[in-house]
C-alpha cells in the first residue's frame, strides 16, 4: 500500500479546497484549469481531481461509493512557475493531506479498446481558448477524455431503424478505451457519426476516427494499472 502523503519537494504556496457550495450535477460539472502558477476547478469531484493529479483515466480510479458524487471547488497557487507533471505531484500531495488519502497501484489483465496515431499521421491539433459554446457532437477537451468518451460511445448499439426522438442507450458495461496517442493539450473537432446499415458500433467508429481525425481504434487484451483508494476521509480538511 502506498500512502499518498509521502513525501514531495513541490507544494502549493496557497490552497483552498472545499466542498462546492451550490452542486452542479454530474451534467453540468466543471473543468479543472491548469496554469504555469495556478491550478483551479469548481464543482469537481475527488475522481475528477485524482484523474488530473496521477494523469490517469477515469476507469483506472477506484474508491469509495462517493468518489464521483461529492462535488469541490479548489483554488491553488504555486509560488513560481510549474510545469504539468510539477503541478501534478503538488495535487497529489494537496489531495493525500486534505482527505487523508491511502492508496495502492494494481495491474490488471483486460480487455480494452486502444486509440492511437494512424499510419499517416493525425490530422488534428491543439487549440487555444475555452470551449466553445456549442455541445454535442462537438468535442472539446484532451484526448484523455476523448478516450472516455469512445468508451460510452462503443457501448451504444448502432441505431438504425429505430425512432430518432428516442436517444440511444450503453447495450452493457463500457469498455475502457486506453489512450496510447501521446497528445497533449486540448482539442476541438465534431464527433457526430450517422447511423450506417450493417457496420457495428466499433467498424463506424474505427473508420471515422482514421478518415477525419488520422487516429487509430484497435481491441486488445492489455495490462492496464489502476490506482485504487484504500482510505479517504469525505469531507477534506479546512484550508
């Protein structure tokens, strides 16, 4: 078992992390903004905040019941520029001390879906700014959560035939999707797939993703490491 409060050389100059004063839904929750000397999120959940400080995905964080429930509005201040794996290891520091955090790493055999670069070379790049104002099918975010997206996506049956008022739901347990691109920063580009006669969900995705986007989608039994949370307290320590 490994305790989160091990010890760091970084930490933050300044903190506050509390519980959100007016929640949002899981709909309707916030991102969590990375500066050089800031990192600031509002309405977030500790599964969102673990995912940014161990630079996982969302299925490779495993804890108690409430992990994506509670929400928290966090506001850290470094005392000098820090770069992304620098304010990660401030994070995971701020999170050990604040929820009295324990935690372990597992590895484990699973069948997964795996986004890649293409053969030819992507066809997308990093964008500037916030998000735009427009929602589905457009995406908006780093490809880590892109890959969480595929995952619901590939869990949804292809609809053809069915009443287009009816939205489409997951036919079972998502599949992970394991980001291997090795992108960073955030991207914006639309994501809409129309329905097609005769092609599962995973052949319509795979070929949109490598036409419009130069990104490869293969299956495959992999190890993939989980960072499970043995102890944390709900409702972290005051500032």
């Amino acid at each position: 078992m490994l305790t989160a409060s091990a010890c760091f050389s970084q930490t933050f100059a300044v903190a506050s992390l509390k519980p959100s004063a007016r929640p949002a839904g899981k709909d309707y929750r916030g991102r969590i903004t990375v500066q050089p000397d800031r990192l600031a999120a509002r309405n977030v959940s500790l599964l969102d905040l673990m995912v940014e400080a161990y630079g996982v995905q969302r299925f490779q964080v495993e804890g108690p019941k409430w992990l994506d429930d509670d929400e928290f509005d966090l506001d850290a201040r470094a005392e000098g520029a820090a770069d992304r794996a620098e304010s990660r290891v401030m994070l995971q520091k701020l999170l050990a001390e604040r929820f009295e955090l324990s935690l372990r790493r597992e590895s484990k055999d699973a069948r997964v879906f795996v986004l890649s670069r293409g053969k030819g070379g992507v066809r997308i790049h990093p964008v500037e700014g916030a998000a735009p104002a427009s929602g589905w099918p457009r995406f908006h975010g780093d490809m880590r959560q892109f890959a969480n997206l595929l995952s619901i996506q590939l869990s949804i049956p292809a609809n053809v035939g069915n009443d287009p008022s009816r939205p489409s739901v997951a036919g079972g347990a998502p599949v992970p999707v394991v980001d291997e691109t090795g992108l960073e920063g955030v991207y914006d580009f639309n994501v809409d797939l129309p329905p097609e006669l005769g092609a599962d969900s995973f052949v319509r995705w795979q070929r949109a993703l490598q036409d419009r986007l130069g990104l490869r989608l293969d299956r495959r039994q992999a190890a993939v490491e989980y960072v499970k949370i043995e102890h944390a307290i709900r409702t972290p320590h005051g500032n």
